[in-house]
C-alpha cells in the first residue's frame, strides 16, 4: 500500500473527487482531504493510499490541472501524515 500526498486543492475540495480522480490508476482506500477543524473546509491539501497504480497515478497526475489549478502530487513520507 502506497501513500499519495496532493496539494495545491480548492478549499472546496472533497474526499469523493480525490477518489473518482485516482480510482482510474487503481485500487483507492481510504482517501481524505484535511480539513480546518473549526471551519470545515480544505487546508489545501489529501492523502491518498492506493495498494496499485500509485507510481502511475504521480507521474501522470503531478501537475494535471484540477478546478484550474495544478496539482501537487507525489508519495507521502512517514512525517507528512
């Protein structure tokens, strides 16, 4: 099981886009955009875990463009979570 870590996401960002967008590269579970706790809306950037496709999904997601803005996408490392 690989960890992707994506930034650069709208405030507005939701867990169900991250998963329609990477679930074409792979197997997704779970995905989550990190919220503001008092606010609720996106800090901007997610996790995704993925046990296929994750070296795929990076290269061809990494600076695709999502809400007109390029994501920021590459493998999560132990102190990001």
């Amino acid at each position: 099981m690989k960890n992707n870590k994506l930034g650069n996401l709208l405030w507005s960002a939701k867990d169900e886009e991250l998963r329609e967008l990477f679930a074409v590269f792979g197997s997704v579970s779970p995905e989550r955009v990190i919220t503001d706790r008092e606010t609720g809306k996106s800090r901007g950037f997610g996790f995704v875990e993925m046990e296929d496709g994750a070296d795929e999904a990076i290269a061809e997601l990494n600076g695709h463009e999502m809400d007109s803005r390029p994501l920021r996408v590459s493998e999560a490392r132990g102190n990001d979570r």
